[in-house]
C-alpha cells in the first residue's frame, strides 16, 4: 500500500488541519509513492526503537521528531542522528499529534483508561463528573497510569468537576472550568499559580498519559490488512 493511501485514511481518521499553528504533524520523513507492508506505532523516536524495526516500515508517532525548524543536519546531534538511521533504514514517518489529542486520545484516556463519561469536551480538554474524595481519587489517578506516587495539589478535599488533558496542558490552566485538572508536565510555578486559583492539580505525566497512542491507532489501523505494530519507545525518565 502507498503511503499517500495510508496518509489518506489517517486524515479522515484525525485531520491533520485541525493541528495547532505550532505543530508539525504529517508526513515527516519519507515519500507518498513509496509501498509500505508494515507499520510500527509509537509516541516518539528512539535509537533502540530504530534498530528494531525492519527496513522500509512506516512509523507513526504521535510526536514529531521534527519539530522546531531545522537549519542544519549534524549527525551527531539530536536529532539528525536518529533521522540519518532512519533514512538508512528507508523508515518514513508519519506524525499525528494535537491532530489526535482533540479527536481521540483525550476521550480515550477518560474512558478507557480512567473509567469516567466525558459531560463536555472543549478543544484539547475533556470534563468528567467525579464526585470523590480527593485522596481516593487521587490514587485511583495514580493506579490508572502506573505512576509510582500521586503528584498532586490539593486544594479542596473533594473533587466534583475534573478536566483532562493528556500529555502538557498547565497553559490552559485559567480558562478551565474545573475543580480540579489531571495533565502532566506540571511545574513549580504552574503549582503556584493553581493553589492561588483554588484549582487542584494531578500530575500524569507526559509519556504515561499518552502511553495508549499506539493502542489507540493499531485498532483503527486493522482496516487496512497491513502488518501493525506496537514498537512503543521507552519513557526517558527513570525513577530510583
């Protein structure tokens, strides 16, 4: 199958035009003409994830290896380093990030994985009706993502409206409408400026929020009889 075709039913799948102006999803690295037999799903691009993959193999991630604008390719740095190896390995890359975010893996992640209905959905957040204590939904929180211990600020001792969103989302802290926002990549003064909003806070981290991208995208890919894998890279942060 051409990548042109895959392209194609991803961007009936999740548009890549609703990205964000800052984003750089679609094709990354490849040629639309080029017949693909198999595909690799993971959140980013790592060397490990590289060496493991068979040559010519679309790799969709939900992050882009190319982001920021690049004005040179020095293979001894990231990232040129990691997107020679793919081109030696002929492996194309498709990117679907804030694309996805707002038409799947937030809805995902509140249903599936947390176990809430979604009462509204507003861009990259979706609300969800609690309505528990918040140590016990705090833990329920950290069990859900495999997190070795609740980050949180706690600001009320229930939770009745929480608002989701996967991956970093503390910029969008002043226009929720929420008792309590479940995002990662929470800062020190993003904490400080939530308690002096009275807004409680649970960090879920970036990677093991969007953990269930693959997941996510190997279902809907089944449609296309092609040979889909999860080839998940690894969470850079280890925790002693």
């Amino acid at each position: 199958m051409k990548i042109l075709e895959i392209y194609k039913y991803l961007n009936e799948l999740s548009p890549f035009e609703i990205q964000e102006s800052w984003d750089n999803s679609g094709l990354l690295i490849g040629d639309f003409k080029d017949d693909i037999s198999k595909i690799a799903l993971s959140i980013d691009v790592d060397e490990k994830l590289i060496d493991s993959l068979d040559e010519n193999t679309l790799l969709i991630t939900h992050h882009p290896i190319i982001f920021g604008g690049l004005k040179q390719l020095e293979f001894s740095k990231y990232p040129a380093n990691l997107i020679q190896k793919m081109i030696k390995k002929n492996i194309s890359n498709i990117a679907m990030h804030t694309n996805f975010d707002q038409t799947h893996l937030n809805e995902y992640v509140a249903t599936e994985v947390l176990g809430y209905k979604i009462c509204k959905k507003d861009g990259f957040v979706a609300y969800l009706e609690v309505d528990e204590d918040f140590d016990v939904f705090a833990k329920k929180v950290s069990s859900a993502f495999g997190l070795q211990c609740a980050r949180t600020v706690k600001c009320a001792q229930r939770v009745k409206n929480v608002a989701l969103t996967t991956g970093s989302g503390c910029s969008l802290m002043k226009s929720l409408d929420a008792d309590c926002f479940l995002t990662g990549d929470v800062k020190y003064h993003d904490a400080m400026e939530a308690k002096s909003i009275k807004l409680s806070l649970i960090d879920i981290g970036h990677y093991e929020s969007e953990y269930f991208f693959a997941q996510i995208m190997q279902k809907h890919l089944k449609i296309l009889g092609l040979e889909v894998i999860i080839a998940s890279s690894e969470n850079p942060f280890t925790y002693i």
